[in-house]
C-alpha cells in the first residue's frame, strides 16, 4: 500500500510540474524556441544547451518546455468537450432507458468499432490539420469512454432511495440528474478523465509525428520526435531522445494518477 502511495505521490507531483511548465514555461526558457542558427546545428548537449540543438540550430530544451502548454492544452480541450458530451449523453442513457439508450448506445459502439486512431487520422485528414480538427478528433475518439462509464454508473443509481425521495418531493427528472445523480457519478469520472489526459497527450503527438497534426515550425513534441527519428542512425540521438522522455513522463503521470484515483475511490482496492 506504501508502495502505491508514493506512486501515486511521484505521478501528482509531476503533474503539478507539468502545469507550471504549461503556464510559465514560455517566459522561463533561455533561447527563443524558433530562433535557428546555422552554426550550432546539431550540436550535442552540453552547458550552453542542456538538450543539444536540432538540425536547424533550435535549442532543444526551449522547445520542449514550450510545447508542453501546447500539448497540454489539446489534451485539455479535447478532453472537457468529450467529458461535457460524453457525460451528457450517458446520463440520458442511463436514466431513461429505451430509444435513449439504444440510440447514444449504438453511437458509442460505431465509434468504438473503428481503430480509435486510424479513426482521429482520417478526421484530421479530412478537416485539415488545425490544432482546433486536432481537438475535435481527439475528443471524438474519447467520447465512447466517458458515455459507457456514465451510463453504467447512473443505470446502478436510478433507483437509488436519494433518488426516490427526490422524485417524491417533485423533483423534475432534470434536476434529479444534475443535482443528484451527476455528482454522485463524478468519482469514476474524473478517474476517467485522468487516464483520457494521458491517451489525449499521446494522440495528438502521434498525429504530429506522422505529419497530421501540428504544423512546423510550432514547437510540439510529436513534431520534435518526428524530426529526431530520422537523426538516429547517424548518431545525433538527442534530437528524439529528450522529447520523446518528456512525453513518455507526461503520459506516465496521468496513468499513474488515474490509477491512485481508482484506489482512493474504490473502498473495496483500499482494504
């Protein structure tokens, strides 16, 4: 139990390190993240570049500190608009049943039929790669989650003896639903949200790295990885090395976080 404690410790402080990053990085970086210099391309880390520069002379350090509001921020977006949906639709499922349920139900399944990123590809493709399609598609691909876990928690509560006693005293079904139920659901909710950040971070990197996502020269760690990989062979390892660690961190956090928040939820995983 210690042992997931500080786990759980490690993953919310990195989170909190990952904010700050987020809100005060761009005025915490040394170099200007698209100055280029022909003259220090490549070059290896070392005291004047804590991560070495690209091929175009970039500092890698600067970039990668201010790609991180960017790639948080999708994740953010992408996220809240699925929650917000995805909430919504669940809960009418759950409540009321019937051609409700049957109808955000099969909308759950067809999104669910299709591999979720081949998915978000074919969206940003199709609407052209801006980090707003970039959110959409993200956000769409996560729809499914927050829908099946919102319709499964209320289904369990509906006839719960609250819920009774509210319709007894003439609450409407809507009030029943945002003043009731929906904060009794938000628990497993906001689990889902934590492990969705880490899986919405992910995403948007891989559309960058197979060029649909975030267009250069915007600083953006898929994007960097991308630029890296091909630098590998030839021994300039950390291009894709840095960043390709920091959002292996990032990632890392919100998993572990979301799996500390299902052991303080969940009486039966803390006994």
């Amino acid at each position: 139990m210690r042992r997931e404690n500080l786990l759980t410790v490690v993953a919310a402080s990195l989170f909190v390190f990952f904010v700050l990053l987020a809100l005060f990085g761009p005025w915490l970086v040394p170099y200007d993240p698209l100055s280029t210099s022909a003259g220090a391309a490549l070059s290896p880390p070392d005291a004047a570049h804590w991560f070495g520069t690209d091929a175009l002379g970039r500092d890698i350090l600067s970039r990668v500190i201010v790609a991180t509001r960017l790639d948080f921020g999708i994740a953010v977006a992408a996220v809240a608009v699925s929650f917000l949906i995805g909430a919504t639709l669940g809960c009418l499922a759950g409540f009321h049943g019937g051609w409700h349920d049957r109808i955000i139900s099969r909308l759950a399944d067809t999104i669910m039929a299709f591999p979720l990123f081949v998915l978000a590809m074919g969206v940003v493709a199709a609407m052209g790669n801006t980090v707003a399609n970039i959110v959409i598609a993200t956000a769409l691909i996560n729809l499914p989650f927050y829908i099946r876990v919102a319709r499964a928690e209320v289904n369990v509560r509906r006839e719960a003896g609250y819920v009774e006693a509210a319709r007894l005293s003439g609450a409407s079904d809507t009030r029943i639903l945002v003043m009731h139920l929906f904060p009794n659901i938000l628990p497993p909710m906001m689990v889902q949200i934590s492990l969705n950040m880490g899986w919405a971070i992910l995403n948007a990197a891989g559309l960058s790295f197979i060029g649909l996502g975030v267009r250069p020269p915007a600083a953006e760690w898929g994007i960097m990885v991308a630029d890296g990989a091909q630098l590998i062979v030839s021994g300039e390892w950390w291009v894709a090395f840095f960043p390709g660690l920091v959002l292996m961190l990032a990632v890392f956090s919100f998993n572990l976080l979301g799996d500390g928040l299902r052991d303080l939820i969940d009486p039966r995983r803390r006994t």
